[in-house]
C-alpha cells in the first residue's frame, strides 16, 4: 500500500491558478467572437469562432487534467519530500 502525503496535494492544488482567471479570457472571447462576427460576418466567421472556442475549451480541459492529477510522493519522508518541493521549485530550501 502506498502512503500519500496530503500535504503535498494541498499545497499543488494551491498553487494552481484560481479558475477565475479563466472569467477574463471568458470575456474577451466573447468581445473578439462578437467583433470578428460583426466584421466578418457569419459565412467567413464560423471556422475561426469554432477554433477560438475548441481552444478555450481546451484550455479548460487541461487545467481540470492538472488539477486532478495526483502529486507523486518521492519519498515515505513527507519533510524531505516538502524540501525537495521547495528546491525543484524556487532552487532553494527553507
């Protein structure tokens, strides 16, 4: 059985981007798809909305897939594995 140190999923799941950050690009999608429909008009418009708005959803996507991913514990040692964290991450130990 394998012992998973919860500390290090609490602190990787912190330290993701709150999804709010997607509510901004959310809103200047949909100035850019609304602008690009009214210039462009529907006949042109529809493959480049359609791409912009599979991309979104792509970006979405991976960040549930990163979110969900599960930490992967080095060591049985959850303060070595904290430290090691901390190295890998700011290149130095606290």
């Amino acid at each position: 059985m394998k012992i998973v140190d919860t500390q290090l999923v609490l602190t990787k799941n912190r330290n993701l981007l709150s999804i709010n950050w997607f509510c901004g690009s959310a809103g200047l999608l949909v100035i850019g798809l609304g602008s690009l429909y009214f210039m462009l008009g529907w006949a042109t418009s529809w493959p480049l909305i359609l791409a912009l708005v599979l991309c979104w959803g792509l970006f979405l996507l991976l960040y549930w897939i990163v979110a969900a991913l599960p930490v992967r514990t080095l060591t049985a040692q959850p303060e070595y594995d904290q430290s090691m964290m901390l190295i890998v991450k700011h290149g130095r130990d606290k």
